[in-house]
C-alpha cells in the first residue's frame, strides 16, 4: 500500500463531536483496483459528478480479471469505493465550516464510521483490465472496492 | 460477535471460476448496528427489496447515537450492510444454477471480494437508536454498515 495522509484526530470544527473508535475491526476489505481520475488533490474534485463530467478509469487488479465478463453490457453501474483519507469518528459534523453541524449519517460526507462511497456511473466501454466510465468525483488514485449494474427504482426504462 | 455459517469455499456449481484471496486486507470496516427484518433464513428473503415490503429496523449501536441527527429528515436512505455468509472468492457465478455462468462484477450477487449489499429504502421513522424503513431484503441479524441520504439521478421532485 502506497502512503496516505493521515488525518488528524484531533483537529475538530466548531461544535463538532468525535467519538473514541472500536478497539478493533469487525469485518475487512480488498482493494480490487485503483480509480483513475483527473483530480489531483481532493479539493480539485468536483462536489458530486456528473453523467456528462470526464472520463474516469477504474483500474481492475488482474486477480478479478473473469468477474469483469459481461460488465460491458450494463448502460449504468454502481461504485464502491474506499475514503481513505477521510476520518472515521466524527458523529456531528462542520463540512462548510460554518458552526453548523449535521449527524453524520443525515449527510453523504466522506467522513463517516465506514468511509465506503457509492457513486452512479454512465458506462463508456471495457477494455481489458480497464472499466471506463463518467459520473465520478473523487481524488485520482482511490482504492476500489467494488462495481455492479445499477438498476434505479426511478430510471426510464433501458431499452 | 456472534457466531456466523461459514461458506464452504470449495463448493463450485458447475462452471464457477473461484480465485485465490489475496493474503490480507486493505481496510477494516466497523458494524455499526444490526438489521432487523421478519426472514430469519436467507431462503426466506424476497430477491429483492420493495418500498411497500415490511418494515425493518435499523437498530444503531450507542456508540453513534448523535450521528443520527437529522436523518429523519430524509424520506429515502441509502442502507450499506456486510453480507456476511457470502464467500467472497468467486469470479464466474452461477446463482441459477443453470450451468450459465456470470461475471460477479456483471451482476448484483452477494457473492463478491466485498460483500457490500446496497439498497435504497423508505424511511419510515427514527426513534431512539432506531431507524424504521421499508425496502430492504436481508436477513434478519446482518450487520449494518452505513445509512445515509439518498438522491437518486432519476427520482421525481422531493417537495
């Protein structure tokens, strides 16, 4: 695993509130590849992104290489992926600094006790170990941990 | 924890493709709480979740009590759980049984590296550590990962 910034636990905003963790995990994950994006830094990300934003790659590790087999044919797919620079223990939380806060789970900020964001992606093709896709938003380099067709209960129907 | 079935990881249908794990993991994820829904078997779940389907309950550990602000604010939530029966080292899946094999990553199994399942529920109502929702299609006792809001891309105005 490559470095990552670690975030500082005890820099916390006006009226936030942080709680101690768990002394230990319950469950673990695999990162199953990388996203490839052109964001940088996190604070070049767009806030949410869009079926029209950039081309995003999601780099698959060659272990998974089968389980892509008819990914090709879904129009749209779901993403996991792994905030690994987002802190764990914030229950009340400042995102726009402003000394209002929200519960944690009132909101889609990347800080929560599981940082596992999802994202709705259009698809634009598979190519080998690589899933090319627009709608995300999020720093190049973020581990991946899963993908799946998307079928919203709200969609127009797919042809 | 309490104690789960533990998969037979050398049970292949015919035409499944299963693959060496890789020797550790990345990230540990923490349960936050446990679901509570009327099957008590995995063959009693419905395949899929539905707004109108029973009410289950979210029931959060005390630890995050205060991350639940707001959320009853949300008339849909987005519900991350651990399945946590699933073997996770498949690659070609064959869930019918029908000798027709899938890519894990082509379709929504449990069966997968991270067996992050994701719906999209009804909120019914918060009370205490409670969360009361319709939609989801889980067994009763799977671990809770994560809740948050849900907006989908295709989902008609919220007043």
């Amino acid at each position: 695993m490559r470095a990552v910034a670690v975030p500082d636990m005890t820099d916390l905003r006006p009226g936030e509130v942080g709680v101690d963790l768990p002394g230990g995990y319950d469950a673990g994950l695999y990162f199953i590849g990388r996203i490839r994006t052109p964001w940088a830094r996190r604070e070049d990300c767009p806030r949410r992104g869009a079926p029209d934003g950039p081309v995003c790659r999601l780099e698959i590790d060659p272990r998974w290489a089968q389980a892509l087999e008819g990914v090709s044919d879904a129009p749209r797919l779901q993403v996991l992926y792994w905030m690994d620079r987002a802190r764990r223990d914030l229950v009340l939380q400042s995102p726009k600094r402003d000394g209002a806060t929200r519960g944690t789970f009132s909101i889609r900020s990347p800080v929560r006790p599981n940082p596992i964001a999802s994202s709705v992606v259009e698809l634009v093709g598979v190519e080998g170990l690589v899933v090319s896709v627009r709608g995300l938003d999020c720093v190049d380099g973020t581990p991946l941990l899963d993908l799946k067709p998307e079928y919203c209960a709200f969609a127009p129907e797919v042809p």
